[in-house]
C-alpha cells in the first residue's frame, strides 16, 4: 500500500475532497443529479488510477478512510460503495460514451441505491435502462424495483399471447401490449394443494394490493364476480379493473388448468358484454386477459387469431402450496350437501 502514499495519490485525494465539498453545497433531495455526477467521476477516477499504476483492491479501504477522516459526517464513502462507484462506471462507459446528453440524463434521475441494485442485478445496458425507465415512469422504490428485478420483469413484460395489433390503434396496442406479463408472479398468495378457481380468486383478493403492484401502474380494482345479465341470464366477471393510461375497463379471468380454445370465446363474450352495459362515451375498448396456470403458445395464438376484441392470454406461478389438511376447518356447501344426502 505505500504506492498510496506518493504524490499522485495524495493530488488525487486532495482534488477529490474538494469535489466532495462543492458537492455537498450543491446536492439536495431535489437535485440527485449532483451526486451521480459524482460518484460517476470518482469512478471514473479509480478505474483510470488503477489502470495506470499499481493501486490494487486495497485503494478502497485507503479512499474510504481519507474521506471519513476529512468529512466525519458525510456518508456514502464506505468501503463496499466505493466499489459500486467503480462498477457504475464500468457498466454504463461504453454505452454513453459520446451520449452523454441523453442516457447520462436519464442516470441522474434515480436515485444512488437504485443504481446499486440495477448494477448488481442486470445482465447487460438495455435491461438496465430499462429498469430505469420505468423507475421514472412510475416512480417506483426501492422496494418495488426489487420486486421487479427479481420478478425479472424485463423478460416478462409484453410477453403475453395478444391480438392487440388488429384490434387496437395504434399507440394503444403498444401500451396495452406493455401492461402484460407471462407469467404473473402469485408468491404472494397461499392456497391448498388441488385449489380451485374460487381459492386462486378470493386469495388474491386478500392480497388486492400486492395483486395491483404486480399488475402494474395503472390498474384500478372495480370488483369480483361482478354481475351483467344478458337477455335476463346472470354472468359472473372474476375481476373487472379499469385502466387509467389505457382509459378503458379490463376484464381478468382466472383458471386453475392449462388454456383451453374455448376459454377466448367466454372471455370474449364479457369483454363484449362490458362494452355493451358498463363502458362509458369516453372509455376506450375493453381490453380482456386471461390468465391460466400454463398455456400453449401456438394454440393461444390460433384461438386469439380471429378475435374481434382485444385480448391476451398469460399464465402465473408462485410457490405457496399447503397441503389439503391446512384447509380451513369449516365445510364447505358443496360438503354439507352431501352429508345431508
């Protein structure tokens, strides 16, 4: 470590106590641009150190030690966020490099430990920026981007079955496209071995918010089972929700089985009858989704195929399976009946 104690060392160090200072007076909680301007050069800074002279993995304790010594109260100049510094540079160089207008902008927007987690998650620049678009687009936390990263939301968004290009105008396909996941991460919910669609639906009904932050922004619960009666006949809708960016309502069916063709025809029928009964002059087409435990890709874009109404097809997955004998103790009306027989 003497190598850090020699005239360059002390220059830098001295340079970068300065940068500190100026930044401290500048930075605020509406202005985040300032720091990422400057943990971005402090990277910049250890990385081109680094490569042209014998500084090794040590260096972070050193510069760790110094800032502290001369900002006793200042914080983010541990040991461990140093590195970060130093990852932060290296991930984004190549991709701003000469954009510094634009995607440079777009890194100042958020906030330092949603970076951390960006770094540490992403596998390359576009998934990153696409995380932190979103960020900015819906002012996500940090606990939501961690939710959405380890969702791995990149991979799931617009993935979905759908027949929106023929059925919505553009740009509203495009956004409707976006509101889908395949698959929907459930996690959140506990059901019984053998469950069926009632358990899946009152369950995250019992989870509406969880259920709404993995929906994504926008969505607005209306209601279960909601009832429209057609030439006089009750139908049952599992979940109506209404989309604020999208204007229009959203019809969600839940099946516990793989996708069968027939599943598009019911699903279009509600979607139809929602139009027809509870759309209003000023809402767009309601859009349906359905979301089964599996589907076959080809045979959903064969059912979908010839589908006036714009809908899409996903599935879900989550882990929280209990056994049959942690059901609940009541019997149900189904168990009763037959007790009575």
């Amino acid at each position: 470590m003497n190598i850090l104690k020699n005239s360059d060392y002390k220059q830098w160090i001295s340079e970068l106590k300065l940068r500190i200072q100026q930044s401290q007076i500048k930075a605020s909680v509406r202005v985040n641009s300032s720091l990422i301007e400057l943990y971005w050069s402090i990277g910049a800074d250890i990385v081109a150190k680094q490569a042209e002279t014998v500084w090794g993995s040590g260096v972070f304790a050193k510069i760790s030690n110094d800032i502290r010594e001369a900002f006793p109260s200042i914080k983010g100049f541990s040991k461990s966020n140093l590195y970060y510094m130093k990852q932060f540079y290296l991930f984004y160089n190549q991709e701003i490099f000469h954009q510094v207008g634009g995607k440079m902008q777009s890194l100042a927007l958020i906030p330092w430990r949603h970076h951390v987690e960006i770094i540490s998650k992403c596998k390359n620049t576009k998934e990153a920026f696409f995380y932190i678009q979103k960020t900015i687009e819906e002012n996500w936390s940090r606990a939501i981007l961690d939710r959405n990263l380890k969702s791995n939301l990149y991979k799931k968004q617009g993935k979905a079955i759908n027949n929106f290009k023929n059925t919505l105008p553009v740009p509203q396909s495009e956004l409707a496209n976006e509101i889908l996941k395949d698959p929907y991460n459930l996690d959140f919910i506990t059901v019984t071995d053998n469950y069926k669609e009632k358990e899946l639906e009152n369950a995250l009904i019992g989870n509406i918010t969880k259920f709404l932050l993995e929906l994504g922004k926008g969505f607005s619960f209306v209601g279960k089972q909601v009832e429209i009666a057609v030439n006089k006949k009750p139908f049952y809708i599992d979940m109506l929700f209404y989309h604020i960016k999208l204007k229009c309502y959203v019809v969600i069916e839940l099946k516990t089985v793989a996708f069968e063709p027939e599943f598009a025809g019911k699903l279009n029928f509600y979607v139809t009858a929602v139009d027809r009964q509870i759309r209003g002059k000023d809402d767009n087409q309601t859009i349906g989704i359905l979301i089964c435990k599996t589907k076959d890709k080809v045979v959903a874009e064969y059912a979908l195929a010839d589908i006036h109404k714009p809908l899409g097809v996903s599935s879900y997955d989550f882990e929280k399976i209990l056994p049959k004998r942690f059901k609940s103790a009541l019997p149900s009306i189904e168990e009763i009946e037959r007790e009575l027989l």
